[in-house]
C-alpha cells in the first residue's frame, strides 16, 4: 500500500489554532457587545423610508406572516399557490426584503451561488445575472416575489409586532405592534430572522467619538456619496475612514472603501478566511436549457455535496461543495487502498481534519501571494478551521490592502480597546479619523425568537420564552405545543443546512401550505403539536455533540457562543436533524405528502 507523503504538520497546526483561540477569549463572551443606545441609538432606525401614517388594524386574515425576508415571502407563495388569499406580512422594515433590505453597504453579495440561494427561481422565471449575485438584484427578487404573488396586497410595513397573544375562545392569534393595530389571524408564521439586530463593541469611550459612525447594515450613502449599485463613493475622496471588524460583510465592502477613501484603517481583531470568488455571469442560451424541476435537482445537489453525500456531478461547484468533494476523495482512496475496508468515524473525522487543513493552508497561502506587504500579509492569515467562522470569497478584498491609502491595524486578537472623540487606540497608538463604521454584525438569535423584540404568549398564558427557558422544544423546528396554528421558521431542529439558508425557508414554506390548506380542508380551527410527538423529536438531540456550531476548539464568534462554554440549551438551539439535511428534506416531504402529518392534531 502506498501513501502520498503530507506536507502539512497536523500537530503544530492543532496547537497553533489553539493559542490564537486563547488570545481571543474573554470572560464577558456575548456581553462585550452592546445594543446601540445614547448617540448611536439612531442605528437602530430604517434610513430608507419615512413610515407612512395610517390607521390602526382591528381585522382578521387567516396566516400572519412575522418578517418579510425570503422566510415570510416563501411562505406566503406557497400559501398562494394553495388558495389561502388571505395573507399577510408584517415587517419593521419599509419593504419586504429583510437582511437585503437593511444591508445596501457597497459590494454587499451572496456568498451562496444565486442559482440555489434565490427563492422561486422557476415560479417566478427569473433567471440570476451572475453566479453570485450583489445585494440590489436580490432585494429586487424579494420584490419580485411579493409582486407576482401579491403580497404587497395586505402587508404592513414600517410596522413592529410586539406581541402575539392566543385568543383561545375565538382559536385565534391576536398580534398586537408598534402601530396600535390588534388585528387577528388564524395561523401565524414567525419568520424573523437569527441576525436582525445590528449590535457593537462594548468599546471604552465609544459614545465620545465626535466624527461620522453608521454601522454597515444602515449604510449613509449620504455621507460617503455613491450607491448600493457600487457607484464610487466620490464623498470619501478627502475622508479618513475607520473600519471595526473584518468579517463576511467587512470583507464584501473593504475594496470600494479602500478605492474611494482618502485613507482607510481597517482594524482587526480575527481574519477571515478569504477563499476565491470566481464570479461570472450567467449564459442565457445556457439558462434557457434547464429543464423543468431544475431548482429542486439543484437544491438537492448541492446540499447533498456539501453535507458529505455523493452525487455523479457537482452542479453548483464552489468553494462550498470543495471541502466536501475532497473529503470524498480521501474516502474513495482509502477504499481503494484498504480493499473496500469500513470506513469508520476516526477516518471519517481525521478526513475532515486534514482536508480541513489543506484548505486552510491554501487560503493563508492565497494571502501570501496576493498582498504585497510581507507583514500585512503575516496577519491576514487566519488560523483555525474553515468552519469556525463564516466561510469568505472573494477576489477584491485582499487586493485592497496593495492600496497605498489602506492600513490594516491588527490588534493581535485584542480587538480595538478605546475610542475618544477623534478617534481610535490600539495599544499605544492613535488612529485619528473622520468617519467610523461599524462592521461589528449583530445579535444572533439562536432560538429564534431572542431579539426579536416581542413576546408570544399561548395557551393558558404560556410565553414562549418561558417556554424554551432550557433550550427549543418542537416538532420539526416549526410546530410548539402549547401555542396553536403558530409556525416558527428556521433552520433549527430542523435541516440546520446552514450554507444555504433559503433552502430551509422554501420547504418550510410547503410545510406551512400544506397543513393549513389540510386544516381548512378538514374543517379544523386548530392546528398544535401533541406533546408526545415534539417530546419524541427533541429527545434526538439530547446528548447531541457540538458542531462547527458550539465548538470550544473554534476561534470566537458568534457560531459557538463567543467561546463561551455549550450548554445544553444552547446545543438544543443549534440542532439539526441526526441524519443531515438532505434527509430531513426527504422525510418532511414524506410527512407532508402521506396526509396524515403524523404528530399534529386537527381540531
Ligand atoms: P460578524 O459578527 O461576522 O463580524 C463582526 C466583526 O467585528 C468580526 O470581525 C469581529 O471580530 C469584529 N469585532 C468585534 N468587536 C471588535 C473589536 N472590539 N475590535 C475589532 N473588531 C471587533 O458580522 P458580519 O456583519 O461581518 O457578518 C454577520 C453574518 O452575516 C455572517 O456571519 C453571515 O452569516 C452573514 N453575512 C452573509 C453574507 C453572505 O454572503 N451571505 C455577507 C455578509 C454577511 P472577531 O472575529 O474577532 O469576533
């Protein structure tokens, strides 16, 4: 039997990753970041449209949709597509769209290829320009989708729901907002999104600053001039701008600062991994060739690729299915070498690791060969596993750094520790500057509710939040005993496909068509989870092992819980289906398609 010899030293990297995890723990974990209050409470409000005035709601609808992003607007096609007209949207924001309609910073993309990541694509005929797609395109297919199903029919915007209250005499939800409305709904489907809430760093002195701030999810084009379609942002020509924080969305808008800024300082606390982009459009003669049922066979494809599983062909082939594909390539090779020899558990998680560590070898020698300071490149290096953090790509971010106006301050993991009114220290060191933003991302809700800003109170007066107190309780990640015709959308205890966001939604989508479309055909006025059914689901995580998502080895972020020890609430809230996303698909189609909806009770 021979092996190819392996460059890398598995060992040292183990214990390098590591040391640069504990630079980077804190005691405070989430409690670093603060809500924006004081001088940066305005955040928190929509620069895109003054809230129209209007008089308060006291009707009825049959579903509630809560958020208009793709969870809310999935929802209400599929309920279209089943008959139920009566539908509406409730959103805090001026238009549907939800993180597409807040986030218009320069260079804003999806990192998942269009062709698997918008919704619909097959219903509504859209065909993507580009392989990812910017940000506007995607809000106009949010658009779109509303349009084509008329969900601007009914919809609410500019409006905050800020309590869902179960009327048990009338088996109707009464949702209460911001707005004075009290309008009442049959089914309400809850789809608000884990990261809503832009947060920042609990930085000393941070309300001193005196310059310009805005955080990247409400960018001023006002103050920096250029648009979201990537026009220069001409304003910043004679501005010294700072940026805090460098991940997935510093990543996409670091290029059109760095072109457009007089200077800009990008301080740093932990790279990201920054694989390439390959971005090209789309043919339309070639578009035109895909054949009915494409969406679904792509959506399959890729989910199975990248969750380990074999398929004849990648079709999405990107840096996402990569890692999967070389996994399965060790395995095939150690099949081969070992004569068709079980492939157990240790092979399967050393596999992981090292292919893991190619990758990440690759990705820091991209730094190397692509900036041109030895010591900016050093520190642009990220060291831990591809998964610990999200997932970059691009092919303008590092090229930024060759700018002679752009500086990376790297803060060695210590992250920026004070602010004053002109500007930022690092150490010793200070960094005047006329505009701040923040790139410091947002509270993550990992049950799906926390942050959302309101309580749902059900059957005998029972909050949902006391409800999950010890972690998520469902049938399916959607269905709740205790609160009647409510829907919760989301990946969790459910496919927990987490490359591809959307996918989640849409079949979450079908789900919540056909039981109310079962309910009305039935005659049924309630729709809840017996407590043996979500009993018998929950009880497959207990004990579950922590993912990427809670992994203590994992450099600090939001996916684990700032390193913060995993508690069994928290691994309650990250999990997924036992057997992968790609079966979970499969048997919730099953579940749906036999009728019964077995564990559901119709009365
Ligand atoms: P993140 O939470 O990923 O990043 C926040 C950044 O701020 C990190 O780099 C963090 O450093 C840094 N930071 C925090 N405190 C300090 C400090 N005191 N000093 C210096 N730096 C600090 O937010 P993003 O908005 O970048 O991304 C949020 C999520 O949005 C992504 O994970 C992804 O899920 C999604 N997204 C998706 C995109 C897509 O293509 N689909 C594009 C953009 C975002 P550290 O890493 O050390 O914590």
């Amino acid at each position: 039997m021979t092996t190819t010899p392996d460059p890398i030293d598995h060992e040292a990297l183990r214990t390098k990753y590591l040391e640069e995890r504990d630079k980077r723990l804190r005691p405070d974990g989430n409690d670093q970041y603060i809500e924006p209050s004081g001088r940066y409470a305005h955040f928190l409000d929509d620069p895109y449209v003054t809230p129209k005035e209007r008089e308060p709601l006291t009707d009825e609808v049959t579903v509630a949709l809560i958020g208009g992003g793709f969870s809310g607007l999935t929802a209400g096609a599929r309920l279209k597509e089943a008959g139920v007209e009566d539908v509406r949207i409730v959103e805090g924001g001026g238009d549907v769209g939800g993180v597409w309609y807040w986030n218009r910073y320069p260079g804003a993309m999806c990192d998942t290829a269009a062709m698997i990541y918008l919704p619909l694509l097959e219903e509504t005929g859209y065909m993507p320009s580009k392989k990812y797609t910017f940000a506007p395109e995607i809000f106009g297919h949010a658009k779109r989708i509303a349009e084509q199903y008329k969900l601007y029919d009914k919809a609410l915007f500019s409006t905050q729901v800020t309590k869902l209250e179960w009327d048990a005499a009338s088996s109707r939800w009464i949702v209460h907002t911001d707005r004075g409305d009290a309008f009442r709904a049959q089914f309400v489907a809850m789809g608000t999104g884990p990261l809503n809430r832009p947060k920042l760093p609990g930085i000393e002195g941070i309300e001193s600053f005196e310059g310009h701030a805005f955080h990247t999810s409400r960018w001023d084009y006002d103050y920096t001039g250029g648009d979201p379609n990537g026009a220069l942002m001409e304003k910043l020509a004679d501005k010294r701008v700072a940026i805090i924080g460098t991940g997935a969305t510093a990543v996409q808008c670091i290029g059109p600062l760095a072109k457009a800024a007089k200077a800009l300082y990008v301080f740093q606390r932990t790279p990201s991994s920054v694989d390439v982009r390959n971005n090209h459009e789309i043919d339309p003669e070639w578009f035109k060739t895909l054949g009915p049922g494409w969406q679904k066979e792509w959506l399959e494809n890729f989910a199975t690729l990248q969750t380990g599983g074999m398929a004849n062909e990648d079709l999405v082939k990107d840096g996402w299915t990569d890692i999967a594909q070389r996994i399965r390539g060790r395995m095939i090779e150690r099949w081969k070498q070992a004569g068709g020899a079980q492939i157990d558990a240790d092979f399967l998680r050393r596999a992981f690791e090292e292919c893991d560590d190619e990758k990440m070898t690759e990705i820091r020698a991209r730094v190397e060969s692509i900036v041109e300071d030895k010591a900016t490149a050093e520190a642009l290096k990220p060291w831990y596993r591809q998964l610990c953090k999200r997932p970059c790509f691009h092919d303008e971010y590092l090229q930024a750094y060759n700018e002679p106006g752009t500086h990376l301050i790297d803060t060695d993991g210590k992250g920026v520790q004070r602010m004053d009114k002109t500007g930022i220290w690092v150490g010793d060191t200070h960094y005047e500057v006329d505009c701040i933003i923040f790139a410091s991302g947002f509270s993550f809700g990992s049950d799906q509710i926390r942050g959302t800003g309101f309580t749902t109170v059900g059957r005998d007066g029972l909050d949902l939040g006391d409800r999950w107190a010890e972690g998520m309780q469902t049938l399916h990640g959607m269905h709740v005993h205790g609160f009647p015709n409510l829907f919760v959308i989301g990946p969790n205890q459910g496919a927990f496909l987490i490359s591809n966001i959307t996918h989640n939604l849409t079949e979450a989508g079908t789900t919540i068509a056909s039981v109310v479309a079962h309910a009305r055909k039935e005659g049924a006025q309630e729709v809840e989870v017996t407590p043996e059914a979500e009993q018998a689901w929950v009880s497959q995580f207990q004990g579950n092992r922590p993912g990427f998502l809670g992994n203590p080895d994992c450099t600090p972020g939001y996916y684990n819980n700032e390193g913060a020890p995993i508690g069994p609430r928290e691994r309650l809230n990250a999990a997924g289906y036992p057997k992968g996303p790609v079966a979970f698909f499969k048997y919730l189609e099953a579940w749906r398609d036999s009728g019964d909806f077995e564990g559901l009770e119709f009365r």
